[in-house]
C-alpha cells in the first residue's frame, strides 16, 4: 500500500495532525482485523466532512447562480456531491491506493468500492477541516469539484440517470427504455440485485445495488456512458 506522505504531497496539504489523515483512509471492517490502539474508522470525519462539503457547495453555488431558483440549486448540488460524482474525484486522486480496508472489502469493486471511496473522500474533507479549518477544506473541494459544475448544468447532469437515460433514448431512438432484474443474491437483510438497461431488445449496461431502484439508477448511468450521452 502506498505511503500518506505520498498523498500529502498530491493534494498539497501537509496535515499538522497524521492520525486524521490516517483516520480519514480507515474503513470499519479495517479495525475488525487490525485492532491497533487509539486507531479510530473514518464514519465521525466522514459525518463531518459530508456537512462542510453541503455547505461549501451550497455557498459556491449560490454566488455563482444568482438567477437560478433553490429548486435548480438544489438539484445541482445533489449533481455535484452524489456518491458517483465524489467517488470519481477519489479514484481521480488515487485514493484507492492509499484505503486501510478488510482483506474481504478490499475485493470489493463496482458501487461497493465506489461508495467506500465516496465516504472516505468525505471523511478527508472533515479531516483536512479539523486539521487546519474552513477555508482550507474550501480549497481543497473547489480543486476537486467545482470544474464538474457547467458540466452538470449544460449536459443537465442534475437529472437522474434514469430520467436523463430515458429522455436521451426517447429522443435519439424513439424508444422507452426497460429494465429488467437479471440476478438477486444474499439474505433478506443484505440482498444484492442485478439489473439490465435495455433499449428495444438491446441490452445496453448492468447495473447493481442493495435495491431494484438503485440497481436501476446505476445501470442507466452505465448506458449513458456506454452511448456516450
């Protein structure tokens, strides 16, 4: 596993205090094989940093939209701090590198991998805020985020996948896109569920999720990048 010094150095940001930035990279299942003192997971910093990303986001947007009503704000925001955006500035730092994770998550790919990313991307926010404060954590969010912005509002990334999935279809094709579940494995409390976006009797992407609705989301956004909409 790479060195935290490394990473320092990729986000410009020397930390005061290591244990935040080492906290920041812990998942849970980590400390259940690895029960080293004083060690701590990420959920606390990620339950603060996930706070100071809302309110950075919010206020960037604000300033930037003076026209737009709170129900666009609102909806670009989700755009700009949902798991797939956040996930994808993580991978984008290589922080997959750097995860203290079970030997069983560290398997994991697809939207599980995805969500541990997401979360420890928050958890870093709330780690770089303790460490040296707001407008640090400012910083580092507007380098990582904010060029997603005119993206988000012209391509009308603020949609939901589904959403947007079905009017591209509709407009391109002249179909109504189907979705069909392929797979559902684990018990009732852990259910796993696989499911197909089709366009006619084209099967254009998979999708997962611990539900249909969610497997349905991740699958329309795999069709949206597999047609390159």
């Amino acid at each position: 596993m790479a060195e935290l010094p490394e990473f320092e150095k990729r986000i410009g940001h020397s930390f005061t205090e290591k244990r935040l930035l080492e906290q920041a990279f812990t998942h849970r299942s980590y400390l259940n094989e690895n029960r080293e003192a004083g060690r701590e997971h990420n959920e606390r910093l990620e339950f603060l940093g996930d706070a100071v990303l809302e309110l950075v986001v919010t206020e960037f947007l604000y300033s930037k939209y003076p026209e737009k009503p709170e129900g666009d704000l609102t909806a670009y925001r989700a755009a700009l701090v949902n798991t797939q955006s956040i996930a994808d500035a993580a991978g984008k730092l290589g922080m997959n590198e750097f995860l203290y994770l079970s030997r069983g998550e560290a398997r994991d790919t697809g939207r599980a991998r995805q969500i541990i990313l997401a979360n420890a991307f928050e958890a870093l926010i709330g780690a770089i805020y303790l460490d040296s404060g707001y407008e640090d954590a400012k910083k580092f969010i507007a380098e990582q985020l904010f060029h997603k912005t005119d993206d988000v509002v012209s391509k009308r990334l603020w949609q939901d996948a589904k959403s947007r999935f079905q009017e591209l279809s509709q407009e391109k094709h002249g179909i109504t896109p189907a979705y069909k579940l392929l797979d559902q494995t684990g018990p009732d409390h852990d259910k796993r569920f696989v499911v197909g976006a089709y366009i006619g009797k084209e099967k254009v992407a998979t999708g997962e999720g611990r539900a249909k609705q969610e497997a349905e989301q991740d699958a329309a956004q795999k069709a949206l990048v597999a047609k390159g909409w």
